[in-house]
C-alpha cells in the first residue's frame, strides 16, 4: 500500500486532482478522527480543521519528498500543529461561557458516567464565577495549571488554590443534589 500512495503522491505532485482526491478519501477519515478525539468529540471544529489541515498538505505538497518519512506522518505533522495553533488561539478567550462550553459532555465520562449535562451545568452554577472558570479549563478541558494561570491571569499558585476549592464546592453541590446520586 505504501507504493500505492507513493505514486498517488506523486501524480497529486504533478497537479493530478483526482489523485490529491483519492488520497483525501484514503486520509482524511483518520485525520478527522485525530482532531475529533483532541477536540473532545467537537464534530463541527474537528470538521473545520480538517479541512484546513487538507488544504495546507495541498498547498505544500510540491516541498514533500519521500525520504525517511512517510506521506502519513508528513500529514498527522500538519494535523498536530494546525490542532496546536486552533488550542492556543481557543485559549486567549478569557471567559468560558457555560452554554459555549460543549467540553461539559466529556466531563461525564471523566467524573464516573453519574452526571448529565445539566445537572453537571446546574452544579457549576452553584460555584464561585473564578472556580466555575478554573475547574472548566483544568477539568474539563484539560488546560494544565501554567496555561490556565496564563489564560486567566492569575499565579499558578492561585489556580491551584481555586482548582481545590472549586473541586471540594463542586463535590458538597453534587452530593446535595438528589438527582446526582
């Protein structure tokens, strides 16, 4: 199969459309799958840089050589610092706002399967503003301590802090609740 992409590679070198197309239908499946993952299942975003992921292979695939690498990894490298440039453009937003935040559906899985989306939203509510906000970037979307203190303005040292104290809060709230248990 390697041989076969090579020429597929080639002929798409040579402004062959139908073999750039051929190898977006062999690739693009798994690049997407790629994004969708580090997305958290974000359909629509993996779907956008997916797309764009293709379009930068398509406008350097004239540089690509085969040497020790092969076409795959060339494009997962594309992928993988596209995927980087999207995260640290999404981090300067300052706030999360909980009806934008579409990562609270992976935080069922991480806290056990026993929440649901609104009784998890309903809980971080019920949360300090700062810790709602500390425990979304930490928690749910996976920031480490340095990028959310970056991202909020704050000294890791008091993310940490309310990292622990949004927990604990977020734990008394859940625990409360009837429908969480």
């Amino acid at each position: 199969m390697v041989s076969d992409i090579q020429v597929l590679v080639q002929r798409a070198q040579a402004n062959d459309r139908a073999a750039f197309g051929e190898l977006y239908e062999l690739f693009c499946p798994k690049i997407y799958s790629y994004m969708s993952y580090h997305l958290n299942g974000r359909s629509e975003a993996a779907e956008d840089l997916t797309e764009e992921v293709f379009m930068k292979a398509l406008q350097s695939l004239g540089s690509f050589q085969f040497r020790d690498v092969p076409f795959s990894s060339w494009l997962y490298r594309i992928a993988h610092n596209h995927l980087i440039d999207h995260i640290r453009a999404t981090k300067k937003q300052q706030s999360v706002a909980l009806e934008d935040a579409e990562h609270l559906l992976f935080a069922r899985d991480r806290l056990d399967g026993r929440l649901d989306r609104q009784t998890l939203t309903t809980a971080l509510s019920k949360i300090t503003g700062e810790q709602r906000q500390i425990v979304i970037m930490r928690i749910i979307q996976g920031l480490s301590i340095t990028e959310t203190a970056k991202a909020v303005g704050k000294s890791e040292d008091s993310v940490k802090q309310l990292q622990s104290r949004g927990l604990k809060a977020l734990k008394r709230v859940l625990e409360s609740e009837p429908a969480a248990r």
